[in-house]
C-alpha cells in the first residue's frame, strides 16, 4: 500500500494525539522563545481540535527559556543550575502558551511530571483521569518534566521518552514529535547532502537504531536516537509516531492533511496492554533475577508464569510488588515483570519446587515468583 494511503488510514483513527515539541524547536539560536514557531504550532493545533481530535502537548523550553533570560552560552552543568534555569524559564514558557491560546478562548492547563509520578500505578492512574478532565473542560494540558525538583533517580532523561510515556498515559492514538530536521535520514543531512529521507519505517530496528545514533544539541538533552526510542516505545503500545521538521511553518497541519512529512512508524502488531506497556517502559528494574535455560524458554516460548525453580540467582534489594529484570545465564535481559516475593524471600526459595515455598518460608505463598500477567517478554513483542 502507498505511504499516503496508510497515513490516511491511519490519521482517520486518531481521536487523541500527543505532540512532543524540542527545545530546538521552540528556541532561536540565541536561546530565546521563537514566538514565531509558538504561533505557528498554536494556530495549527486549534485547527486539529476543530476536527475533534484531543491535543496533548509535551513541551520542552523550560530551562532553554531560562538560559536565554539569564544570558548564558550554554545548558548549566551543576543540576540545582539547571533546576534554577527551568524554575526561572517555566513561567515565560507557559505565559507565552496562555497568551497565544487565550487568543481562541482555549484554556491550558500545566502539568509538571516524574518519573515518581508514572512508576506509582496508582499515582499513574490518577495522572490519568486528572488529563481526561482537563480535557473535558476544553483546554489544552501542556506536560513537561518537573525539572525544578526531578533528581536523577526520578528522571526521565528527555522529553523525548517522556512523550512516548504519554501516549499510554493519555490512551492517545497517535504521537508527533517535532524536531528541527525533517524526519529520519539514512545519513546525517547536516553533514552528509546526499542523504536520504526516510518516508516509512515499518519498524525500529537495530539498523535505525545505529543510523540514528549522533550528537545532541547544546541547548536539549536528545536527538534522533531519543526520538527513534521513543517511536519504538510507542509502537509497542500499537501507536503509530510522525517525527517532522516543527521550525517550518505549517507542518503539524501538513500531518493532519495527511501530507508526505516527516517519517511515519508504524505500530508493532503485537501490541502492549496499558498495564504491560507501563511495566516495560515505565517502571524501572530495582534487581534482577537470574533464569536458567528452561525457565528462559518457559518465558519467552510458551508464555508461562516464572516460578521459583528456574531463578539460579538474585541481583538487589528490591520489595514485593516491584519491577525486576529477567536475564538469562549469560547477562542478556529479555523480560520484566513485577515480583510477587522481595529479594530476601527469593534467595529463600530460588531452585525450589513449588510444593516446598511454604515450608521454606512458613506461610501461605503465590505460587508464581512473576505471574504471567505482571510480565512483559521482550521478543513476543517482535
């Protein structure tokens, strides 16, 4: 099938659409908001509405704002710098959003988020139902990290991952992620003006993911690599990703045209549950749990639930209920799931048959150690 007929395929199912914007983006090269490219995505964005499709921004700019009105050269190196240039640079990102919405009589709605805030299922949950409202009174959330307070323990990284988060979180059906080239490339276009633009990637391979390997810029964390990451991400959850170039004029309607910009990929056809999807690319492994060759193959070709006889041996702290690393023998990770026992009970049972857990650890226990339900296999995905 033609490209712009599985766009349009695709663009008629899409009732609610995350679109991810970069500092780059957003910013001129003097590090100042480019209120040209804000007026450009705002105008085009309450035309998507118009057609009935809930709008999500992911926005990035918080600390690029900052360092454009502290006059600095350069992203700040120490994080409480960085904290202090995205508390400074926040309020002039969203005064700016308020001002040109309110030109339409539409109503934003910040929403600053952590890592903390996602991993929690019902934290999560609750993030949720608090973006539905928002969007049944019309306005428009605007989410970025809380970059103010986030240390790295509960950072995401880049907006890039946290807009793929989103997707899940917001039950979207569609994400665009906006950056300054025009899509994905078989070489770098900036050094290379012989290469190609790639119109349709059917899937994130590690070929993509070596052709998008390259060096970020001085004012966002990410660059194509991140994005790739987060389409991949996304895809899982059976959303399709349009990466396009957001500095010229006109190309988020050019996406919802169904126009030929930008790189679509496409879903994975095996695709995720919310809650599986939140396990794998949400939650954060605490340990590891080591599996022999039979329980490897138990996971990942017959779909079962890890019992205790397969576990050869246990890495970290972690408590029940938290997400640990599947590994086999060998050190390679190819599952995740949530624990039904804490470490110190798993090193208890490990190689045991199941009739023994009870008498091992003196109570009423689960029989599985994951339930196939908690558990995410990485290569049922392909």
């Amino acid at each position: 099938m033609p490209t712009r007929e599985i766009r349009k395929q695709l663009l008629g199912k899409v009732h609610r659409v995350v679109i991810k914007l970069g500092s780059y983006v957003l910013t001129t090269p003097s590090g100042k908001l480019d209120r040209k490219v804000f007026s450009d995505v705002v105008d085009s964005l309450v035309q998507v509405r118009e057609r009935g499709i809930d709008c999500i921004l992911v926005s990035s700019g918080a600390i690029a704002s900052g360092i454009g009105r502290l006059g600095l050269k350069t992203r700040p190196r120490l994080l409480e710098q960085e904290q202090a240039a995205a508390a400074i640079g926040q309020i002039r990102l969203m005064g700016l959003y308020d001002r040109l919405f309110t030109r339409h009589t539409i109503p934003v709605a910040q929403v600053l988020l952590t890592h903390g805030d996602m991993r929690d299922r019902r934290r999560f949950l609750r993030a949720r139902q608090t973006l539905n409202s928002v969007l049944d009174y019309g306005a428009v959330p605007i989410i970025n990290e809380n970059d103010t307070t986030v240390v790295d323990e509960i950072r995401f990284g880049d907006n890039d991952y946290l807009s793929s988060l989103v997707t899940n979180l917001a039950q979207a059906d569609l994400l665009v992620i906006l950056t300054d080239i025009d899509g994905f490339y078989d070489a770098d276009p900036r050094t290379q003006p012989d290469a190609r633009l790639i119109g349709l990637l059917e899937t994130v391979d590690e070929d993509a993911e070596k052709l998008a390997r390259g060096p970020a810029s001085k004012i966002g964390r990410g660059g194509m690599a991140t994005k790739l990451k987060a389409a991949k991400t996304a895809a899982s959850y059976g959303i399709p990703t349009i990466i396009a170039n957001g500095k010229k004029p006109g190309t988020l309607r050019a996406v919802f045209d169904g126009a030929p910009v930008g790189t679509l990929i496409l879903p994975e056809k095996n695709k995720l549950t919310g809650k599986k999807h939140w396990i794998a690319y949400t939650l954060k492994p605490q340990g590891a749990l080591v599996l022999d060759a039979g329980a490897r193959d138990a996971l990942e070709k017959r779909l079962r639930s890890l019992l205790p006889s397969g576990i050869v041996s246990v890495e970290g702290d972690f408590d029940a209920g938290e997400c640990v690393s599947c590994r086999d023998e060998s050190g390679r990770e190819f599952a995740r799931g949530l624990t039904a026992y804490g470490s110190e009970a798993v090193n208890k049972i490990k190689g045991l048959k199941t009739a023994q857990i009870s008498a091992v650890l003196g109570r009423s226990v689960n029989r599985e150690v994951i339930h196939r339900d908690d558990l995410v296999v990485f290569s049922a995905l392909k």
